[in-house]
C-alpha cells in the first residue's frame, strides 16, 4: 500500500508542471522527497548518503533542497525538535558558544530563518 501511495504522490508532483520541463536535479528532489515522506528512504543524512551510495554533504544539501520547498516549521515545532536534538545528540560546550550537530534541514533552515532563537534560548551572546 506504501508503494502506491508513493508512486501516486511522485506522479502528482511530476504532472506539476510541463512534462519534460523538470532537470534531472528536480526529478531527484522531486523522488527523494516522495521517497523519504512515505519511508521507502531514510531522512538522516548519513543513512540517506548510505544508501544513495553519494556523500554526506550531498545528502545534506538534497534534505536541505527539499526543506526550502516546505512550509517552515513553527516556532514551537522547532524549539521542540531543537530540545529533542540537544538531549539526543553529543553538544560542544565551550565558555562562549554551544556546538549541536543538526541532521534536521527542516530546524536548520528554521534557525537560518529566526534569530529571535536568541530571545527563546535567553542569554546566548549571538556572534
């Protein structure tokens, strides 16, 4: 059932626009946004660099691809995700600045976004 859902989701969004007007870097995003919303890819970036057999950093860059065209995520959603992330995740903590490692393109677009995320961390020297 998965698979079809899939399949009549991709054809949707192909029949978007002009048949043979999409790039070949289109039809990709086009396919591993599909492919990742019903599960048939993973959405983590190492997992999706394994299983595509390309490098993280293009992995990176197609989630984030497919991050733009969404809706942003709202503040709660993301501060959510972000708290989610922290306690998940190994953080560098230094006496100026925090390091957390974001998988997530939706939250690091919402963070490129938003510098209230200042306001809802509080005291947080924003360099």
């Amino acid at each position: 059932m998965k698979q079809k859902e899939f399949i009549d989701s991709f054809v949707a969004d192909m029949l978007e626009k002009p048949f043979g007007s999409l790039t070949k870097k289109e039809l990709e995003i086009v396919f591993l946004k599909n492919a990742i919303e019903y599960n048939i890819l993973p959405q983590k970036p190492h997992e999706l660099a394994l299983k595509l057999k390309i490098t993280i950093a293009k992995a990176h860059a197609y989630l984030t691809e497919i991050a733009l065209r969404k809706k942003p995520l709202e503040d709660y959603e993301a501060l959510k995700a972000l708290a989610e992330t922290i306690i998940t995740h190994e953080n560098c903590i230094n006496e100026n600045f925090i390091v957390i490692p974001i998988e997530n393109a939706d939250l690091r677009i919402w963070l490129e976004r938003d510098n209230n995320i200042f306001l809802y961390l509080g005291h947080i020297r924003k360099e």
